[in-house]
C-alpha cells in the first residue's frame, strides 16, 4: 500500500472527478473543497467474472451534494461510466467516514498517485511495457487549470446567498463570429442578447452577473471561462448565433459540452473553436475528457433553455416562424475549462435571411433574453 502524505485537513467533500483516457494509459482527476488528506490506495487484479481495480480511499471525506445527484447511484455506490480504453467505470462509495473510490479496469495497471496543490490528487494507471501517452494532461497543466479556481467559494462568499452567473457573449473585436446574408456581425447579435440577458437575470434574481465581455472587445476562449473558474460562478451561459454552408438551415439550438451529437454539430463546434490559441493542448484535453459532475445539470440547463426560448419565441412569433432544433453536444473550447455547469446557446443563422431578419430585431432578441432568463431561473430553483 502506497500513501500520499497531504496536508491534514477536517472533513472535506470530493466536488469532481474527472477521467482522462488514453492509449492503455488513463489518469483520474480528484478535487475536493480543501486538502484531501491521507490518500491510500491498493490495486486488485481481475477474478473470475469481477475487473481489476485500483481502489482510492480518502479519510475524512463525503461526496458532495452535486455529484450524489449527477451519478447513478446503485447498491450504495454512485457509478460513473466510462467504457473507452480499457477503463470500465468509477465506483464511488462512503464507507466509515472516508471515500473510497474505485476505478475498474480491464487489466491490471501500474500506478502512481500524485498530489496536484492541496486540493486534489491524481492517479495515474498505465498498463506494464506502455509507454506514456502524452495526449493526456500532466499534472502541471492540471495544477495551471485548478489554479485559478476558488473551490471553497461558498465559505469565501459567506451569508451572500445570491447566484453568481457568468454571461459570454461569443466572439467580438477582430473576431467578428458569422457573417450574415446583409452583414450582420455574430459577435455584434450575441452582445446585444448578452446584456440583455444580464439586466434580467440581475432583475429577476438579484444575481451577481458578470460579462465576459462588456463591449466590441476579443476575448481569448480560456480566458473566458479563467474568468468564470475565478469568480467561482454557478453558471456560465454562452451566446452566439448560428452559420452554415448554405441558406437553408434555419433554427434555434443549445449546446452542453460532450463528443459531437452530429456531423453538423461537430461543424459548429469547429467554427466557434476557430480563435483557440492552444489548439494541442485543446485538442487532448477535449478527447480525454469524461463525464464529469457538471455532466448531466449542464445537460438539464441546455434542456431548460432550449424549451424555454422555442416556446417564448412561438408565442410571439407563431411556429411557423421558430424551427425546434432542440439539445445537442459538441465539444466547444469555451466550454472545456469551465468547472460549473456550462452551455453554449445559438440564437438562429444568420445565413438564412428569416433568422437574420429577426436576430437583428430588439424583440427578438428582449424576447430570448427574457426567456434564457426564465430557464435559468427555474434551473436554479431545482438546484436547491
């Protein structure tokens, strides 16, 4: 049995997990809200019917309220699938005060736990004779990713029980988005949606909203969501509007992030990654990543937004005038640094002249605010 020696600490909570899966090489990601002390962990190989596993045990530590909800929950263990590279699943368990964690496999891997700062650990698990697989994210651009994020938020925060929202308005400065049949500019129709939407979210929840960008200004897509991990927010709401090849596709549509739920998403993803500076680091971390503790609430979000906007919209516009193209997921830059539930919303084309026409509209564009709005509000609501 190997122990990693940490800080001591009182009883914390595990706020995330996250798998990062390669070529029999895959490293598993855990933050809690203060040290995780005491790290033990052993390995079994496979019998019979049962897989090998590499089991983690943390002292003193619960899984907190947002992954209890986020994970299956069976036979008093939260699972989190995986199913790729030999990795099967994560078995979660509260045993006697501490966390055990376990991790099955396929095959027997070697392992090493690492301390990434105080507040979360790694394992990592390569198969003997396989070399290391450098698609996957080290511990220091873990370490740089989790830098700038206030995990104990909520006791920093105090008796201040008001959401914290960060509103994206996509594009902006040289980077002028999509390109409309009469030259709208994207980024132009996502700001004005954008503060529209914050004036309402403050108004209706007496909520902390913060813009990542406040003007015709370029913003980096880390920095955006740097922005959102530092700030602690609860959501992060993207806004932009929608392109294709042709004129023909027209439609409302909202984003969480996992692999491409098409063709096209993947299309879209590809072009709203299109300023990303660090395109290798991106890339790794975009295929590595696995379900997370944000997963399924961002899901619930995207589903919430997506029903909320197509219905407002209908009852002014009528359906004839605001095509459903409902819930997708591709994997957004913006989306893959955020440690909170995150979306990204596309308002309708700009390449098909009725969805420019009313994109350009201040009702139109009142009228999807007011309902982005309604969605989160309700979201949050369910949340508590």
């Amino acid at each position: 049995m190997i122990a990693l020696a940490l800080c001591t600490a009182l009883a914390a909570q595990l706020d995330e997990l996250r798998v990062f899966v390669g070529d029999g090489h895959a490293r598993v990601l855990l933050v809690g809200d203060g040290a995780l002390s005491g790290v033990t962990i052993r390995s079994t190989p496979p019998v019979g019917s049962a897989p090998a596993r590499v089991i983690l045990t943390v002292p003193s530590t619960r899984l907190s309220p947002t992954l209890r909800d986020a994970y299956l929950s069976e036979a008093g263990r939260w699972l989190v699938p995986v199913g790729r590279g030999g990795v099967e699943q994560v078995a979660i368990a509260e045993l006697g005060g501490s966390l055990q964690v376990a991790v099955e496999l396929e095959h027997a891997r070697e392992t090493k736990l690492m301390a990434i700062g105080d507040e979360a650990v790694l394992v990592d698990l390569r198969r003997p004779s396989v070399e290391p697989d450098r698609s996957l994210p080290d511990p220091q651009v873990l370490g740089a990713w989790l830098s700038g994020v206030s995990l104990a938020r909520q006791a920093e925060r105090g008796s201040d029980p008001r959401p914290r929202i960060v509103v994206d308005p996509g594009h902006g400065g040289w980077d002028i988005g999509a390109k409309g049949l009469t030259g709208t500019h994207e980024a132009d129709i996502a700001l004005g949606i954008a503060r529209r939407l914050a004036r309402e979210l403050e108004l209706r929840l007496d909520a902390e909203v913060y813009l990542t960008r406040e003007d015709d200004t370029f913003i980096e897509l880390r920095d955006r969501a740097a922005m959102a991990n530092a700030l602690g927010a609860d959501l992060f709401v993207s806004v932009h509007a929608n392109a294709a090849p042709g004129p023909t596709a027209w439609g409302i549509e909202t984003y969480y992030l996992s692999d491409a739920s098409d063709s096209r998403a993947q299309d879209v993803a590809a072009r709203e990654n299109a300023t990303a500076g660090d395109v290798q680091l991106a890339e790794s971390l975009l295929e590595n990543l696995a379900m997370t503790g944000t997963h399924q609430l961002s899901r619930a979000l995207a589903t919430g937004v997506q029903q909320s906007t197509v219905e407002q919209l209908r009852e002014v516009y009528g359906s004839d005038q605001i095509r459903d193209l409902g819930v997708k997921t591709a994997r957004f830059y913006v989306l893959v640094f955020t440690r909170m539930p995150a979306i990204l919303y596309e308002a309708s084309f700009l390449t098909n002249d009725g969805d420019e026409m009313r994109l350009r509209q201040p009702l139109f564009q009142q009228t999807t605010a007011e309902a982005i709005a309604t969605a989160v509000e309700a979201h949050l609501e369910a949340s508590r």
